[in-house]
C-alpha cells in the first residue's frame, strides 16, 4: 500500500499510526523536546554528536559562495558550522517544520551574533517551496527518520539541487558490531527514557526517539532509495561502528 493512499498507515516509533496522523505526533515531539534539543542529543549520543556534526560539515565540500538548504536544521547546530565555509557571499536557508525548534535556533544563533547569510523558513520536506536547481547541496542531520515519506523528501532535495549539487545526510543507522548491539539497545530503550523523564519530564518523546531509530531505513535501503530518487555516485560512511552514518549523492 503506498504511503500516500488515504488509509495507509506508517510507523510512529513502534506504533502503527495513520499517514496523515505521523506529522502531528512528530511536531508534538518536537514542540515538547525544543528547549532540551541539545541535551536529548547529549543524552542519545554522549556527546558525540557534536563531534560528528563538525566532521560531516567538515567533509561536505560546501565552499564559498555556495547556497545551502538545511532541512529539519531547527537547532542551528549545521547552520552555525557551515556559515564559514560559504562566507560573506553564501548563503543557508535553515528549514524545519516545527516552528518552536526554529524559533530555539534563531534566537540561539541571534545569541552568538550570527545574522548575516542565514534565513529561516518552515517547510515541509516533503513538499519543498523552492525553484528547481536552486542549491548547491543540501543537508540534513538527525531529521530524515522523522519524516513520513522519506522517498518523496529525497526526491525534493534532488530537484532543488543545481547539477552538481549534493544531498549530504547525517542520521543514526544501523550498528555494525554485534558486540556493541546490545549496550547500544539498553542504553537507547532502558536508561534514555528514564533519563528522559527525569531531566525532562517527557520519558515517551525519548522512547519515540529511540524507536525511530530503529524503524530507520539501514544503510544499504538508504543509499538504494537515494539512488532511486535519482541520485548518482551515492557514498555512505559510517561513524562510530554505524551508529550513525553519512550518506552522500550527487545531482548530475
């Protein structure tokens, strides 16, 4: 059954949620965990998602000039690091569906003096308001498992882009190391709801968290929907034995 058919249902987490209903729960996580955003990744990550944010701008091949689209950037975080990178003449549309997760960023950047070059717009992945061919790349970290139809997102990220342009894709995975699988579940379905519900009093937004990882396209699905979507020389690295990993595909 296709994803847009009325009665389609799709995964929320573990649960089976109606098409149209997954958007509406996921804006609620979303409003609900904005102000701790940072700590939740702390919490996910133990900390290491700073690190792997830094590398993935720091290997995205943004230069100066380019015009970036940073989906799902609500925080700021990718935003904040490849402001450098495109200079004064560049450009990076920060776009998130949730407005209090951009309304977190903006003022956190407005806070740190980060005006010049950065515009911010709520969007919809799926349904894009811009001009084909309009970007040089396009980013998006720790968002796309949140989105109700992923393929259709990767294929507005294709068309936004100039031949050329890359879609460069931060995002948990699927761990590779039969040793480190069963750590890896009790932190993320024991100890992360818990800590959740004590630092911020929301223990199934973090349980939502977790799952959503786990409901994740692999590596492997992933880069053959970004291939399907129409991209082309599609490479995948993997960061911390496949926790997360970097996908990249290229607009020809």
């Amino acid at each position: 059954m296709s994803e847009s058919h009325p009665t389609a249902t799709t995964h929320f987490g573990y649960r089976e949620v109606p098409v149209a209903e997954k958007q509406k729960l996921v804006g609620e996580v979303f409003s609900s965990v904005a102000g701790k955003y940072d700590l939740m990744n702390d919490l996910m990550s133990f900390g290491v998602h700073r690190l792997w944010k830094r590398h993935f701008v720091a290997t995205s091949g943004v230069r100066p000039g380019d015009r970036v689209l940073d989906l799902a950037g609500g925080t700021g975080d990718i935003a904040a690091l490849l402001l450098p990178r495109v200079g004064e003449k560049g450009e990076i549309v920060v776009a998130d569906i949730n407005p209090e997760m951009l309304r977190v960023g903006r003022d956190r950047l407005l806070d740190r003096g980060l005006l010049q070059g950065l515009r911010w717009a709520q969007v919809n992945a799926e349904a894009l308001p811009f001009p084909d061919e309009s970007f040089d790349a396009v980013t998006i970290a720790f968002g796309l498992r949140n989105v109700t139809d992923k393929q259709k997102a990767l294929a507005e990220m294709q068309r936004v882009l100039k031949p050329g342009g890359r879609a460069l894709i931060l995002e948990f995975s699927r761990v590779n190391q039969d040793w480190l699988k069963p750590l890896y579940d009790f932190h993320s379905f024991q100890v992360l709801p818990r800590i959740g519900k004590l630092v911020a009093r929301d223990a199934g937004s973090y349980r939502y968290l977790a799952e959503s990882i786990r409901k994740h396209p692999d590596q492997a699905t992933l880069k053959a929907m970004m291939e399907a979507a129409g991209f082309r020389n599609v490479e995948v690295r993997n960061l911390s034995a496949g926790i997360v990993a970097i996908h990249r595909g290229y607009k020809v």
